[in-house]
C-alpha cells in the first residue's frame, strides 16, 4: 500500500483532490476499502480483486456477473483481472526476495 498508494497519491494530485481526501481515500483503502466513499462500479471491482487476491482457487464464473451487473464489459473484466493478478505476482516475488521499499517510499506520506 505503501508503493502503490504513493502512485495513487500523485494521480489524484493531478486531478486537484484535495489532501484531507486523498488520504481518507488511502487510510479506507489500507484498512478498509468498503468505508472509502466509491462509486458502485469501483467497489464491485475491489471486492473481486480482493476474492482474486486472497483467495485466487475459489474464484468462480459467478464472482464475475457483479462486474457485469456493475457497468463492466467482458474486456474490461479482463483487465481488471490480469492487472490485479500481474500486482500479485511482483508482490510475491519481491516479498520472496526479501525487497524492502526504497527510501522515497517510506516515511512520511
């Protein structure tokens, strides 16, 4: 969350949202993304994510028809699944490898 929420943190810099929100938005996401103030579409994505995540064997057909029924079309759906499994797996190598997060990345947000 670090790494990634300091990505995060700089696109919604760009697109003028206030401090206090970007980090509400990033304490929710850290801790708990349901809290977050998001649109239906993104909270049916961070569930799936989440299922694919924690639980990648248990995924099923029916896990995808939320997304449809949320807006998302089936290319859409795939990419929502190859980035959150791509992010998946550089995390486990990089935590396989014992890699630790470059200075500018910890700290003070």
């Amino acid at each position: 969350m670090v790494h990634h929420g300091a990505a995060l943190r700089k696109v919604l810099k760009l697109q003028k949202w206030p401090e206090g929100s970007i980090d509400e938005l990033l304490q929710h996401l850290e801790n708990d993304y349901k809290k977050a103030a998001l649109s239906t579409k993104d909270s049916a994505m961070l569930k799936y994510v989440k299922k694919l995540t924690l639980h990648p064997g248990s995924i099923t057909a029916a896990d995808i028809e939320p997304l449809r029924a949320a807006g998302f079309d089936d290319r859409v759906i795939h990419d929502i699944c190859l980035i959150a499994a791509y992010f998946n797996f550089v995390n486990r190598i990089a935590d396989g490898l014992g890699v630790e997060l470059e200075e500018r990345f910890t700290g003070s947000r």
